[in-house]
C-alpha cells in the first residue's frame, strides 16, 4: 500500500509541475489582436499637492500630546493613590 501513495503521490507531482510549463507555453497566444486604448498618451504630469500640514509637524505634534498626556496621567496618579 506504501509503495502506491509514493506513486501516486509522484505523478501528482509531474502533474502538477507540468501545469505551468503547459501555461506559458500559451502566453503570446491572441497578442496580435490587441489594441492598447493608451498608446500614444503621454501621462499627465503630478502636481505637487501642498494642502495640509507636514508630515514631520504631525509627527511632532502626536509625540508632545502623548508626552503631556502621560505627564498629566502621572501627576494624577500620584494625586490620588490606590490604597
């Protein structure tokens, strides 16, 4: 019974490993009948968006929050200590 899951389990294997060979040998398949809509476009150029703040000052902004806001929580706990 071993000796027939090895089998088995083997030509799964070509199987499966034979697949993409079978796949890509189709790839140009139909590729003459394409028309791309965009040939010939040039990109539109990116404008650079300045709306909104930096990022830098973003991040600078939520560390001093998170900064106050833990000196705040402490100086509250040490207010108010837990018996």
């Amino acid at each position: 019974m071993p000796q027939r899951r090895r089998i088995a389990a083997t030509v799964v294997t070509l199987a499966i490993a034979a697949y993409p060979a079978a796949a890509l040998a189709q790839q140009g398949a139909g590729d003459e009948q394409y028309q791309d809509p965009f040939a010939g476009q040039s990109a539109p150029k990116k404008k650079k968006s300045s709306s909104g703040p930096s990022p830098w000052a973003v991040i600078g902004a939520a560390l001093a929050t998170g900064y106050v806001l833990a000196k705040v929580l402490d100086w509250r706990g040490h207010a108010h200590p837990r018996l």
